[in-house]
C-alpha cells in the first residue's frame, strides 16, 4: 500500500483538492500539491516563490525543471512517512514531468496509478468563481481551462490503460466513492 502513487489529473476547479484531502483523512494517505506548495512559496517571498509568483497570477504553468525538482523533493520527505499511498495533486501536468516522474517511480519502486477527472467547462467556471483566488478571474479561468487541455492532452495519451476516468459532475461524496472503488 505505501508504494502506491496516485495521481489525480484533472482541470483546476475539478475537486481535486477536496478527494485529495478527503483520502488523507479517511485512508490516512498523503499527498503533494504543487498548486500548494508554489501559493506557500510565494506567501513565504522566498526566491523560487518570487520567480513563479507573477506565473501563477497570470495562470502560466512554472517550467518543468523547476516543478520537478520541487515535487523530487516533497516526495522524497513524504514517502519516508507514508503508510497507505501518496497523491500527486496537480503533477504532472505535461509530458516532461509524466516522464520524469516515471523514472523516479521506478528508482522508489513505487505503483503509479492514474485517475482523470471529467467536468463539464460550465460546471468549473461556476466553481472557480466562487473560490476567489487570485488566479481565478474570469479571463484567467479560461486560459488556464485553455492550456490545461493542450498540455495534458499527451500526458493522458502517455498513461494509456493506467488511467480510471471519474465523472465529477457530482457532490464530492459521490465523487470519492467512485474513487474508492477503483482503488480497491
Ligand atoms: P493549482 O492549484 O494546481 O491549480 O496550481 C496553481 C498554479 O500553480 C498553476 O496555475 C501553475 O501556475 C502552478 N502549477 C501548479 N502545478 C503545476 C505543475 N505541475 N506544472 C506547472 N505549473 C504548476
């Protein structure tokens, strides 16, 4: 169980954040948002928070190197300590992450497992203007909507049969059963 690595791939406002916290409470996982980490970065005004900080008001992904070596290192911390399964919350979201992250699989031996989150564009609309994060006005939603299907477009074709699909278009329970039940 602690070698499983489960990834969540899906459009922002598609609840990924809410299953991923979900499964850590109730199934005592951990999990990795880089989403997360960069908005600590940048509260924090440390250098690399400094670097991505306009990037991310403007909805523009950090570059690879950077978000790779960021997740490298969250991972390595939580694989020490995780007993049930890390969740890769947002990473990865191109196809030079999916494929650096498939080498540091194989160096931990670590199971990778992938799960596509399915929304409709009106239903993330709605849900990312009711967050009110800096990122989530309207023109920015639609390009981060935008590029979020072109980069993730080959990283769903590079996973292939790993990938379980979850409509999402539901309330978040019914969402996270249907997650359990494939983990199962
Ligand atoms: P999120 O909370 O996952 O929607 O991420 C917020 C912002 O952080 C994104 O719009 C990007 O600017 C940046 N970000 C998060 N994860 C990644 C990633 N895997 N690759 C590149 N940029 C990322």
């Amino acid at each position: 169980m602690n070698d499983r690595l489960l990834i969540f791939i899906g459009p922002p406002g598609s609840g990924k954040g809410t299953q991923s916290k979900l499964l850590c409470k109730n199934k005592e996982m951990l999990s990795i948002s880089t989403g997360d980490i960069l908005r600590k970065e940048v509260t924090d005004e440390t250098n690399i928070g400094k670097r991505v900080s306009s990037k991310m008001k403007n909805g523009q992904l950090v570059s690879d190197d950077l978000i790779n070596e960021l997740f490298y290192k969250h991972f390595e911390l939580e694989y020490k300590k995780n007993k049930y399964g890390i969740i890769a919350d947002g990473y990865p979201r191109t196809l030079n992450q999916a494929k650096y992250l498939d080498s540091l699989s194989k160096d931990f031996g670590i199971d990778i497992r992938v799960c596509v989150f399915l929304c409709k564009e009106e239903v993330l609309v709605k849900r990312l203007q009711l967050r009110k994060r800096q990122d989530d006005e309207i023109a920015i939603i639609i390009k981060r909507l935008k590029d979020y299907y072109n980069f993730i477009a080959p990283v769903i074709k590079y996973y292939g049969n790993k990938i379980n699909e979850v409509d999402v278009n539901d309330d978040p329970e019914n969402i996270y059963n249907r997650i359990i039940s494939f983990l199962n």
